[in-house]
C-alpha cells in the first residue's frame, strides 16, 4: 500500500511542476521570440539502503519546443526574425554570452543597439555594436548594419559592424534563470552563422500554442485530482487496517 502512495505523491508532485510551466508558457504567449518550454515525467528508482524496489515519479525539464513562431511585418528597421536555428547573441546581466530570438531591437540613449529588455546585442568581435547618430538605418540578411550618417545624403550610407548571430540547435542550448538560451555546461560556444541569417522589418512571435497550453492545464488539473484521490484512498485503507488490528 505504501508503494502507491509513493508514487501517488511524486507524481503529484510532478503534476504541479508540469503545472507551473503550463502556466509560465501561457504567461508567454504574446512575448516576442519566445520557445515553449517541454516537460514531462519519467519513472525513477528510488536510491538508498536495501533492494531497489521502489520506483518514484520524476519531473523533467526536457528543453524548449524548435517549432517556430508567427511572422508578423512590422516595417521597423530594428525589427529582425532569425531564421531556423540561427541565434542573436547578446551580453547577459553577468557580462557573458547568451543567445535569443526575440529581434525587436532598441537604441539607446548612448546609441548602444540593445534588446528590447535593455541587453547590449554583440558584434562579430564580441562587443556590444554601437551605432553613430544617423539619419536612416538598415540590417542586411546576413546581420550587416549599415547607416546614413546625420546630415548626409543616402548615397553615403556604410556599414558600421555585423551582428553576431550563431548557429545551433535549440537541443543544444539550455534555457538558464534569466530566460537565455547559454551554450551547455562544458560544450563549446556555436560557431558563427554564414550566409542569410535573418529578415529585417518582421517579428518572429511566440511559438507558444495558447489552446494547446489551456486543455494541457485542465489535464493537468484532473490529473492531480486523481493522484490526490490516490492518497485518500491509500489513507482511508490504512486507517481500516489499524482499525482491524487494534480491535483484536
């Protein structure tokens, strides 16, 4: 009896961490560049002294969804969608590398090119790309950003750096704390991306499924109802059973 109760608790358990990440999806839904995050359960044995007959309920984080996001044009020249495993890299809070998809870029007041969350985007060489004051602003396919510098004719329009954009699968990545694909713990940096890399004037949306998300939830919610039945159950039998006993 103890046995179901086990994995009547580890798997409610687990039903609630399912929960919260159905809810962190759904919160996403209209958030730029955003990949739904995956989960699900798997059987595991239970370590410790004596005979491994005990298996529990485990949640796992099985990564983010590749699946890609509604394009929306939005003819703005800072607005970019990378196209199928292509990454921006940009500087995270702690000064190192991090990778993204959301493209709705931002200027800031000392012409740093910046996420719309206010990190510094990256260069080919790494630094955070400055942009000179200019009067008209363009980002070519293969991330090159070019200018025309303020108070001068179109035909002077130059390029002034080329945004580091890598290549990799999302199962490569792992999505840390701040919400960041970083390359995974030991594994190298991804190489640079060649050729087209990105649109310019379009937004990649969230590839969050929001119906998909909402019958998810209810699931989960009956789900946990029934394990919760499980451990009612499991305790009424127990209490009978001492009731039975103590009556001899």
């Amino acid at each position: 009896m103890d046995k179901s109760l086990y994995i009547a608790m580890t798997g409610a358990s687990a039903t609630l961490r399912a929960q919260a990440q159905v809810s962190h999806n759904l919160a996403n839904t209209d958030t730029v560049g955003f990949q739904a995050t995956l989960n699900g359960t798997v059987a595991a044995p239970v370590a410790g002294a004596g005979l491994a007959s005990r298996v529990a309920t485990m949640a796992r984080d099985m990564g983010v969804s590749s699946a890609p996001g509604s394009i929306t044009n939005t003819g703005n020249a800072l607005d970019v969608a990378l196209h199928g495993d292509r990454w921006l890299a940009v500087q995270d809070s702690s000064g190192g590398v991090a990778y993204t998809r959301a493209g709705n870029l931002k200027l800031n007041q000392n012409g740093l090119l910046t996420t719309a969350s206010g990190l510094p985007v990256l260069d080919q060489s790494g630094a955070p790309m400055s942009i000179p004051p200019n009067d008209a602003l363009d980002i070519a396919g293969d991330g090159t950003v070019s200018i025309v510098p303020q108070g001068q004719p179109a035909s002077t329009m130059a390029s002034v750096g080329r945004l580091q954009v890598v290549a990799a699968n999302t199962r490569d990545l792992v999505r840390g704390e701040d919400g960041l694909m970083h390359a995974a713990p030991g594994a190298t940096a991804p190489p640079p991306a060649a050729g087209t890399v990105l649109t310019s004037g379009v937004l990649e949306g969230s590839n969050v499924d929001g119906t998909g998300m909402l019958v998810s939830m209810i699931q989960l919610a009956r789900q946990f109802e029934m394990q919760v039945r499980v451990l009612h159950s499991g305790d009424e039998s127990a209490r009978s059973a001492n009731t039975l006993l103590s009556s001899r």
